[in-house]
C-alpha cells in the first residue's frame, strides 16, 4: 500500500474510532451498524448526540491523524462520513464518505 493508502487508512480508523467514542460504542459494533446500513448520523440521532457535536469530535481525530489536513477539510470529510454514501457530494477530492480514497 503506499503513504498515501496508509495515510487514509490512519485517517479512516482515527475518525471512526472518535465517532464510536463519542456515540457510547465500540468501534467494531460501530462498524458493524455502519454494514447493517445505518449512517453515523441515524446512530447519532438514536444515541442522542447532535450532528455537530459529532461532526467535532471527527474533525478533530482526522487533523490529529494528518496534521497537514485543513480544518475545513477534516469538517469536509467528518461530515460525508456521517451523512454516508447515499448523500450529496459524498466525495470530495477523491475521498470518500468514510474518508478513504474511492
């Protein structure tokens, strides 16, 4: 895989492990809800944890994982991670919904 896959993938892990602390959760029956179908944002509704409060949390881990991130940027990426695949724009420069490279 090269730095830039390992980069994404570090970003990716860090930003889902963020969202599953926050949302009361491990970050392996996280990924499995996000499997079953459901968006961060449906599990974030159910949990009772505003989409901004979540959208932070996300933010934060993606700059702390790629310090070269901007802060707009990671706010780009935590928001098409919580909104999923199914959303608008789910990509934005290449990065997918879960902040990966398609």
């Amino acid at each position: 895989m090269s730095r830039a896959g390992h980069q994404h993938s570090g970003m990716r892990k860090a930003g889902m492990d963020a969202a599953a602390t926050a949302l009361g959760m491990s970050t392996s029956d996280l990924l499995a809800a996000r499997k079953s179908g459901q968006s961060l944002a449906s599990i974030a509704q159910a949990k009772g944890v505003s989409i901004e409060s979540l959208t932070a949390v996300i933010s934060a881990a993606l700059t702390k994982a790629d310090p070269s991130l901007s802060a707009d940027r990671a706010q780009q990426i935590a928001q098409r991670m919580i909104n999923g695949p199914g959303s608008a724009g789910s990509t934005v420069g290449g990065v997918d919904h879960d902040g990966d490279r398609r």
